[in-house]
C-alpha cells in the first residue's frame, strides 16, 4: 500500500459518497474494460517513403512502433474517463481538459488519488487516443456503461430494447452580408442614430 501524503486530502475523503460521478467510477468494471481496450488499440503503421538525395536514394520509414525513450504513456483509466466526462458533457478536448483540473469528481472518475491544479494532458492527446481506440473501442466502451448502468438499475434491458433517434433537419435563418435586408437594417439603424 501507498504512503498516504500527510499535507494533501485523499479525494476518496474530499468528496461526497453519493455524487453520481463517485459512485459511477465505484461500480464501472475499469479493469475489464482497461484490458479489452488494450487488445482494440491499433498500432500507427508503419509508411515506407523512398527518397532521393544527395548520397543516393533511401527508404524513410514513418510511424511504426513507440520508443521507450519518449514521455511514458498516460494511464489508459485516465484517457477513458477523459472520454466518457467529454461525451456526458458534451465538452470539446480543451473544455474536458480544463474542466478535470477545477473538479475533484472529475479527477476521482479519471482516477486520481489526490487533487491536481492542472490539466491532465495537452487536449491533442484526446485526438490521438481516440485515432487509436479504433472503431471497435468505442463499441467496447458502450458496452461496457450499458452493462454498468444496469447492474446499477439506471436502466432495464427493455429500455434498451428501442432506440429512438431524431433526425429533423430545420434550416437555420443565416443573413448573409449580400442581403439588401442587411443594407436597409444598417441603414435605418444610422438614420435613427443620427437622425
């Protein structure tokens, strides 16, 4: 076990046992989940380009596998719940990352022990997770809410049964800067204001 950090409060100590946040992240099976995206991850490929120079021609070689000499890999329980805050808040990269680092039960869902006065992460890391979660992560990551939610008796199996999607199209009223109408509003609003 951990020695605990006697200047900085445990956030398990900070936060309120019923904050929905705190007993999501309490009941999602996070290793199941953490192992079978780690199977569904896919590895950049690797791009071969011949080229001419100077010296003769040469093969330069692009992607391909990590070097263990960069910045160690962010923790996969992090980037997953990065995402899950992302969706549930319809938040863009840069707002989920500046919202975790002003909320303890953002930083209790990402898995952080203690709290943090800092983003998580550059937002482009979000974007390059989410290139190597592929499409079949994703369905990985659904899955696995769906059947947390319920075995928390959020949800019944028959309110899965039927999905109803919206799709109504409604055409927005843009004014574009070649309308007359543009021309005579501007133009009433002068003689008004210098009437």
């Amino acid at each position: 076990m951990e020695t605990p950090d006697f200047f900085r409060s445990r956030l398990d100590a900070m936060l309120d046992p019923r904050h929905p946040l705190v007993i999501l992240a309490d009941r999602m099976p996070w290793t199941t989940l953490e192992e079978a995206l780690r199977k569904n991850r896919q590895a950049t490929p690797v791009e071969e380009e011949p080229r001419e120079d100077l010296l003769g021609s040469s093969v330069q070689s692009r992607g391909g596998k990590v070097s263990a000499a960069g910045r160690p890999a962010l923790p996969l329980r992090l980037m997953i719940g990065l995402l899950y805050l992302k969706h549930a808040y319809n938040e863009s990269d840069e707002g989920v990352c500046a919202r975790y680092a002003e909320s303890p039960a953002w930083q209790y869902f990402c898995g952080s022990e203690y709290f943090e006065h800092c983003a998580p992460c550059d937002p482009t890391k979000l974007v390059q997770f989410r290139k190597q979660l592929s499409e079949a992560g994703a369905e990985e990551m659904l899955a696995k809410t769906i059947e947390a939610a319920v075995s928390m008796k959020a949800v019944t199996p028959t309110d899965l049964e039927q999905v109803i999607v919206d799709t109504t199209v409604m055409e927005k009223a843009v004014a574009y800067p070649t309308d007359s109408r543009l021309l005579e509003v501007a133009s009433s609003g002068e003689a008004a204001l210098f009437g």
